[in-house]
C-alpha cells in the first residue's frame, strides 16, 4: 500500500543482447516530476548503512540504485510509513514528491544509488528539514517473514 501521495515505484525497462545490456532511467519527455536540475551519486560501503530522515517542502527527487539494493522509506506528514526496495538486479525508480521524510538503508555491501533532483543544491540546501533516522521507530531492520 502506497501512502497517500504521488510517491510511486516506476519500473525500468532492459534491453539486452549478445553484447550485454542497456537501461534508460530518464528521459525528458517523461512526466515523472518536474524539470531535473540536478543529478548526483550517493555511495554507501557497507550494508546497513542508514542515509535519512530529511525532507523538503518544495524539492522532487528520485532515486535509481545503480549496485546494490537498498531499502527506502517515506513518511508522510501523518506519520504513515511506506517502504519500497530498490535493487539493481530489478531496476526500477523510485519518485519522491515533496513534503515526505525519505531515507535509505543499504542491504549489500558497495550500494551505489543515482539520485536526481528539480531543484539545485543551492535551492536544496534553502528547502531541508531534518530528524533523527528512527525518530519513526526502527523502520530500517529487515524482518524475516
């Protein structure tokens, strides 16, 4: 279940042949958020490494994971939580609307995540709410099932 908002889990298609492989993770006729102005990577060594809880009231992002797999996790202004997986063995993106708290915890060593923005650093920096990562409790623990 999805929280209330325009977060959304958006798959990536792969186009392979005997030569290896090739995914597009954006192109500018694609409505998926405002105008990108920014694009940045974001490495994490180890697993279990938590990257969060920040939010902006006027920034879009998305998030593409390049290595690895990561867990994300959005909270709205209600409090609900919602977690997405992002993994590169399944390439999809991840769009963050403005006003949820996100982060991210690695779950393999050398995770390398590939973040894009509609508003540059300068602009992100002016726009950036912060909290403690289990402020929500511990949403970052894989639990078995």
């Amino acid at each position: 279940m999805t929280i209330e908002t325009s977060a959304k889990l958006v798959p990536v298609k792969i186009h392979a042949d005997d030569r290896g492989f090739i995914y597009q993770i954006f192109q500018s006729s694609e409505q998926l958020f405002p105008e990108v102005k920014r694009v940045y990577i974001v490495g994490n060594f180890g697993k279990g490494i938590v990257r969060g809880f920040h939010r902006h009231l006027e920034e879009w992002k998305y998030f593409f994971v390049a290595n690895g797999s990561a867990k994300f996790v959005l909270v709205d202004e209600n409090k609900k939580i919602d977690s997405y997986i992002l993994s590169s063995k399944k390439p999809s993106v991840l769009v963050v609307p403005p006003k949820l708290y996100n982060g991210w915890v690695s779950l393999e060593d050398d995770t390398l995540l590939i973040a894009m923005s509609n508003k540059t650093l300068e602009e992100s920096q002016k726009d950036d709410y912060r909290t403690d990562p289990f402020a929500f409790g511990d949403v970052w623990t894989v639990k078995g099932r």
